[in-house]
C-alpha cells in the first residue's frame, strides 16, 4: 500500500527529515517563517481556536536571557542555533472565538469558562501546532530542534505573561556538521495499534 | 518566499485538507493504517519515546460500545465513520527507554520516575504525535474528523487500561457528500507571532 504523498516528500517531512543538534550560519528569515505558517495554520484544532503562540527570540540579548533557562546540553545547542522560537500556548485562547468559530461563539461560554478546562486544552491544542509547526519548517527546506527541557516557569517569567505557558522551544535552520546520531529504533505497528 | 514542498503536498496535507464530517462508505484497510504508521513513527518525540497507542474500532460491537461515549453531534458522525480509532497515550511508556533510547537508558529513571511527570510527558508528546497521526492519513489521501468531545474516562474505562489515556477520537475515511463548512478564518501571523 503505497501513500498519496510522493516519496520526496515523504522524505522531506518524515523519513530523512531529523532532529538537528548543529546547524550553519545561514540566518532563517522572517519571511521563511511567514511561508510556514502560511502552511501550518490550516492544521485542524478544536473549534479552530488554535492556541499556539510564538516568540521568535533573534536579538542576541535576548538569546542570551533564553539559554541560561535551558537544560544542559540544550543550552549550547540554542546558543548557536541561527534562530530560536518560543512555542507557547495561550489560556486565554477562547476570547478570540467570536472571530475564529462566528457561527457558534456560544462555545466560549459553553466549554471554556473555567481556566483549568481551557488549560487544559490549550496545552492540548497547542501541542498538536507545535508537532504541524515542526513539519511545517521541514516542508520550508529547514531541520528544527525541538526541545522541552528547559526551566518552564523560568521561560514563562522571561518572555511571556500569565495566560501563556510555553510548551516547547524549537532551535531553526539549516543542517550543520554532524547534524544528528543515526536513527533510534520505532516499536513496530503490533506494539502500538490494536484493534478490537 | 516559497517552500520546498511542492505545492500540490502543501494542499494534501494543509491547504485543502479538511476535517471531515461525512464519509463515503469505502473501507479503511489496515494496509492503509500501515502505510501511514510507517511514514508518521519517524515524526519527533522527547527521548523518541513516542507514547501513543492506537486502538481501532473496526467492529460492530465495539462501535456500539464507543458511540454512546462520544459528545452530541459527535456521536453520529463516529457511528457512520468507516473506521474509527481511539488514540491514546501510554503513561508507562519509559518502560520503552531500553529498546527505544537504548545508547542512554539512564532516562528512564533520571527523567520519569514519577507518575504525574510521566502523565505530563505522555500528554504532550501523544498529542504531537495525534498531529502526525492526522497528517499521515491525509498523505495516504484520506480525511480525518479529529475530536476531543467524549466522555474521556468513560472511553478509557472501556476501552484502555489505567495506564492509557484516551487524547482524541477520529473518525477516518473518503469525505462523503457535503464533507465540510467553508474554511474558518485563522489570526493573521503578526497577531500570533512576536519577535524578542
């Protein structure tokens, strides 16, 4: 059974896309980031609210608030990263429902009015952009570092306010030297689907 | 700025793909499923853990046993979908690491021996990896009708164990007559995106 997508771009996306820890110098634009969420913003997330925030750190003073709240061995890989991007996503997402969902706005007050169900869901919903955002960047011809180790609340105090929690950060660009490791084992499709 | 994914993938995968609400009645074959675990299993996890398991409700009976879990408007949709699968997430997925991580075992014990930042873990890389679940079925050319809105611990008590979490239900197959509403409108990209 072979898939819709052609093989290049099933490589492209998935089976030779990886997870880069080196990257060059070549700088990542604003308008390649613009590109990918041209794309990735089609992504389905319930009732189209789509939470997910970002903050592109590019200032070097910036970067250099970011690291310090990085794990170890996730701080050099961000330092040298031609761009770094806060993934966060926003509890307060629902107030946009009269422009995102206008034929059912009632579904503000009729899901979302307490904070730990809209948390929740904004955690939920906006990892599920994180992962769009992620093959987004590699459709743009760029390899993304994802990481979430890192000081969450020390991320949250730095760069974001008390509605948003950051979910991932996300080292850009193009492929360095000794980009990645070989490829890790998959547990194969019996392990992890059933059927009943 | 274009990307290097050809144009005619960006629209199976994001730009014309749509949540489908109605199915024709072509089967799903598990060849299909194959097809698509073996493209999204590639897609990036902490620790390439990748916690989701998949349950797939191909039965009379099982369908009959999910339906009355799901949300009012919700149900009938699962009721007519060809297949439906219940995605869920492992929260003794470190119990992989060997196997999975195997050059650093030492995560395991280091990073997850607790159950609520395991669960933590499990949320949030599951829902990554329900992103690559829908658009690898839009690469093999099928729709996907994605949801949160059931009875989430009505489905786990019936279907999983209490170490399993169900994130999402998705209803997948060709879309039918009248699949879907006109595109909602997304929040433009300054409005989502800062620079720091």
């Amino acid at each position: 059974m072979s898939l819709l997508l052609p093989p290049d771009a099933q490589d492209l996306l998935f089976r030779e896309a990886r997870t880069a820890n080196t990257f060059t110098d070549e700088p990542v634009s604003d308008a390649q980031l613009r590109a990918v969420h041209d794309l990735v913003k089609y992504g389905p997330t319930a009732f189209n609210l789509a939470p997910l925030r970002t903050v592109l750190v590019r200032s070097t003073e910036a970067r250099a608030r970011l690291v310090p709240h990085m794990d170890p061995g996730n701080d050099t890989k961000t330092a040298a990263a031609p761009l770094v991007a806060i993934l966060a996503t926003d509890c307060e997402f629902h107030e946009e429902t009269s422009r995102l969902f206008p034929h059912a706005p009632g579904v503000r007050d009729a899901y979302f009015a307490e904070r730990p169900v809209r948390e929740d869901s904004a955690r939920f919903n906006g990892a599920l952009q994180c992962a769009y955002f992620i093959v987004g960047l590699r459709a743009a011809g760029l390899a993304a570092g994802p990481m979430t180790g890192f000081d969450h609340e020390g991320v949250r105090k730095e760069f974001l306010d008390g509605d948003h929690l950051p979910l991932m950060v996300v080292n850009i660009g193009r492929p360095g030297p000794e980009a990645w490791h070989p490829r890790l084992p998959r547990l194969p499709y019996d392990e992890v689907v059933t059927t009943v």
